[in-house]
C-alpha cells in the first residue's frame, strides 16, 4: 500500500515537472518568435532609445526623477529587456542591482528579519511590463532570465514587492521564499 502511494505520489511529481518544462518551453517559443530579449549588463546589451523608453515606464508610478531612474538602470549589475519585434518598443523590463544598505536594512527590518538582511547581496528590482502584453508571460520571463543569471551562493536575491501577482510568480515559478513570517503587502521574498 505505502509502496504504491509512492509510487503515485512520484507520478504525479514527475507529471508537474513534464508539464512545467512544456509550460516554459511554449513561454520561450513565443518570446523569440515575437520579442527580441536583451539579457546582460545594461552598457552592453540595449539601445539608448529602448533604455528611454523602460525609464518611461518606469517612472509613471514612481517617486523618482527620470535621471535617478536611469542612473539605477545605468548602474544595475543586470538587466533583462523584451522589446516588441515589430515596433522595436520596449514592453517590458526588469533588472537586478547591489541595493542601497540602509534601505535593504530597513525592508528586512520592517519584515521582522533584520538578522537575515547581510544574507542577501542582490535586488530583484523594477519589473515593469505594457499593460497591453500582461498576462503572456513576459514578466515571468524577465524574472526567469535574471534569475538565470545566478552562479552560487554569493548571488542571493531579495525582492520586494506589493503586487501579489509577481510574489505569486516568484514563489511559484522561481522558487522564491517568504522572508516575512505573514503574507501580507509588501512582500518580501528571497533565493539562495
């Protein structure tokens, strides 16, 4: 009885996992039939044009000036840019950079789990995409390839956020885990 349980239980795993693969697989597909992507360094990866026109995006709910806005994405240690194949617009953005010290104290402080913060070198920041390509998993995408960029222990990555889809994405998809005893806005949210 137990061994059959077992058995089903790794069935079903192994199911999941098949169809995680094929779920990614067709995300993928569509990226590189209708997207370019641009992974990488900010300097050496898009143009000044698509750079401006994340930077637009960016800044329409955010309190800072368009210049400090590029200065994060100038600086960042990575960023991931799709940008329409037609149009050669930018429809969707993230990156991931070192965070200011005292305000990454603060954000695990305020989760209850200032011990944690030195634990955490990188922050999975500023990820934005079009409102008329949400829902094609485009954001899921940008997370999943800056993600990729990981190589060890030494590139730990924390994300705030206050929007329950990409805490959702990030648990579910990218393995992230609550750094925050209670689930509740902001999410705080972490990979080793």
């Amino acid at each position: 009885m137990i061994q059959s349980l077992i058995v089903e239980h790794s069935k079903i795993h192994m199911s999941n996992i098949a169809q995680e693969i094929l779920e990614n697989a067709a995300i993928t597909a569509n990226m590189t039939v209708l997207y370019n992507v641009f992974v990488g360094k900010p300097t050496e990866t898009a143009t000044v044009e698509n750079i401006n026109q994340a930077v637009s995006m960016l800044s329409v709910n955010n309190k800072l000036t368009k210049e400090d806005i590029k200065d994060d994405i100038m600086n960042a240690q990575a960023i991931a840019m799709v940008v329409n194949k037609q149009n050669k617009k930018t429809i969707g953005f993230g990156m991931i950079r070192k965070p200011n010290l005292e305000k990454k104290i603060q954000i695990f402080k305020d989760a209850d789990n200032e011990e944690l913060s030195s634990e955490y070198i990188f922050e999975l920041d500023n990820i934005i995409v079009d409102r008329e390509h949400r829902g094609k998993g485009v954001g899921e995408y940008i997370i999943q390839r800056l993600i990729g960029l990981r190589t060890g222990r030494g590139t730990t990555i924390y994300c705030s956020t206050n929007s329950q889809d990409i805490s959702r994405v990030l648990k579910v998809k990218c393995r992230f885990e609550n750094l925050k005893d209670n689930d509740e806005k902001p999410f705080l949210l972490g990979v080793m």
